[in-house]
C-alpha cells in the first residue's frame, strides 16, 4: 500500500487541475466584462488607476479558486486522519479519531488560506497592468493599442476575449516587455536572452534567428506574434504554478490541523509528536530544501529554519513570513510521529 506521503502527493496531482480550471475560468470572466471603451477614455486622460479599476480585477471575481482550495483542504486531512497512526488516551483506551473539516481551526485556516491567494493574485495582477501602462506610455503607443494588450481582442467566431496580458504575473510582465523591446529595436543581446526561455513558442525560432544575423529588427507583426504566444504560455504557466502551489499549501496545512485535531481527540500533549522534514527527492528540489531535509523538531509549532532564514511549520507554510522562493512549487513533505511510548515511561515513572 502506498505511503501517506505518495497519497498525498498523488491528491495534489489530482486536484491541481481543478484549480488551474478555477483560475483560467476567472481571468475569462474579468475579460468578459470589460468595456474597452472604458478603458481607453481613462488612459487617454492618463489616469492609470482610473483605467486599473475598469478593468474590474476584483477579489470576488477569483472566489472560484476559494471553492477548489476547500476540496483539497478537506480531502488532504481527510485522507491524513484515514492513514493515521493508532491513537490512544493518557489511561491507555483506544481512541476513534474522524475529520472534522467545520473545525474552527480548520474553518479560520480555510479562509486565512483563501484570503491571501486571493489578495496575492488581485494585487500582482493590477501591478503587472500598471507596468504594462506605463510601458506602453513610455514607447509612445496610443491608449487604444495599450487597453487592447491587456484586455486582448475579441474573436470573430467565439465573440470572447482571447490574447491579452491579464492573467500572467508582474514579473512575467516585465520578462515579455523587454522580449518585445528587444525584438523591435533588433538589439542582438535581448534576442539571444530570448531564445533562451523554456516558455517560448520555438516555431519563432529561425524568424529570431535571421533578425541576429542580418543584425535587424523583426517587424511590428512579428513581434506582436511572438510576444502574445509567449504571453499566452505564461498565462499558463501561471495557471499551473498558483494550481499546483495552492493546492499543495492546502493539503500540507490541513494535514497539520489533522494531527492537532487528533491530539485534542486523544487529550495527549504536542510535546509528543516529532516532526521530520522529507525532501521530495527531486531533481529540481531547491537547494535550501535539500539541507532542510531530515531535519526533525518537536511540537506542532516549532518551525523548521531553512538555511535562507525562513520559517514554515511544514511545507508551503507562508504564515511565519516565507516567501515565493521557499514554497512555490514546493512538492516536499513532513512525517508526523508519536511518541506515546515516552510518555508511558514517564507516567510510569511518578
């Protein structure tokens, strides 16, 4: 039988993708709703904050990936309390130990959770908007090609919104701004850097190729073609990392609220559990995460230190202060362990 660990991974990786549906579906509806009209009347006056806010990117319209995080909360502690370990009280009676998702600290985990990828996701999207306003003032395009690159067009045949920046990250913003400024103004360094992403669309390749060696910009069409195929793999890209990372977060945080649920049903003390870092042992697994691994500490709430200096209980952990680069992605695990066999000695031993 696989471990609670391969379980648990495998969850995440069954229920990712309904949280990359979640999110795909929300920036699909922020799109739809937009009047481009609107937008461009506020950045012809240069109002960029008026011209954020008729872009509606608001809180509600990501509740959908609320919905998806509380599946996976529920499912990680219910498949955690399924392979717990036998449990029993202080006097030695069995103890019979069910999942209990409306639990208050559960329930306050769920909304803590929700409440920060979605103010995190908002606030990046609007950044990455006014970034790309202010480019697009600072290379003299008129208001109309700047709304419509945020936006996209519209389709002819689906009469939806398709193309368009919304929906990649601030920081992918920036990395495609300075793609479409390299391949316009035919500087050769920034075009090699572009042949370079892992994301880019390699049916571009030669016309990018032929731009170095005739040491020439590419066009204006080429240009809008390459950077909008690479701005829609991002899209994606984004959509897979907040999946995989949320999803992730929400099983190894209810696994935790699991065991201290189990404590109080058993009236055993923190103090007897031990907590063991597991990498996840794959090629890619950060450095800082490899250190960390088989590092043990006793408790539910004493973190463990990454060499960087961050805190996390278990992986994925933010609520301490860590930051994206210790927990995007993040596939590692933590074993849980009882000691009820020490605090027998001890009981014995009054």
């Amino acid at each position: 039988m696989a471990t609670l660990r391969q379980q648990l991974s495998d969850l995440i990786d069954t229920l990712s993708p309904n949280m990359e549906k979640a999110f795909r579906e929300a920036i699909d509806d922020i799109k739809s709703e937009i009047v481009l009209r609107e937008v461009v009347e506020r950045l012809e006056r240069r109002d960029i904050e008026g011209a954020i806010e008729a872009l509606h990117i608001d809180p509600a319209a990501f509740r959908p990936l609320s919905e998806a995080l509380r599946q996976a909360y529920n499912a990680g502690g219910l498949l955690t309390s399924q392979n717990m370990p036998r449990l029993f009280d202080p006097m030695g009676g069995r103890v019979v130990f069910r999942w209990d998702v409306q639990n208050q600290g559960a329930e306050a985990n769920i909304r803590d959770l929700s409440s920060t990828m979605i103010t995190n996701i908002t606030d990046d999207t609007r950044q990455m908007v006014r970034e790309r306003i202010l480019s697009g003032y600072a290379q003299g395009q008129g208001p109309n090609t700047i709304a419509t690159s945020i936006a996209g067009r519209i389709d002819k045949v689906t009469r939806k919104r398709v193309d368009g920046a919304l929906g990649i990250t601030a920081n992918l913003g920036r990395t495609v701004e300075n793609v479409r400024l390299a391949l316009s103004s035919g500087d050769i360094d920034g075009m090699k850097a572009y042949l370079l992403l892992k994301r880019r669309d390699k049916r571009f390749d030669r016309t990018v190729t032929a731009a170095i060696r005739a040491g020439k910009p590419l066009s204006a069409d080429d240009t809008a073609k390459i950077t909008m195929a690479l701005t829609n793999r991002y899209i994606q890209l984004r959509a897979e990392t907040v999946a995989r990372t949320e999803t992730g977060m929400a099983v190894q945080n209810a696994k935790h609220q699991a065991f201290l649920q189990a404590l109080s049903k058993a009236n055993r003390d923190e103090s007897l559990v031990t907590r063991k870092w597991r990498s996840s042992g794959r090629r890619n697994v950060r450095h800082t995460h490899q250190i960390l691994n088989g590092q043990e500490v006793r408790g539910m709430d004493l973190p463990f230190q990454s060499p960087s200096g961050a805190l996390l209980r278990y992986p994925g952990d933010t609520s301490l202060g860590a930051g994206a680069s210790e927990v995007v992605n993040c596939a590692c695990d933590v074993e849980y362990n009882f000691d009820f066999a020490e605090a027998y000695a001890r009981s014995r031993g009054r």
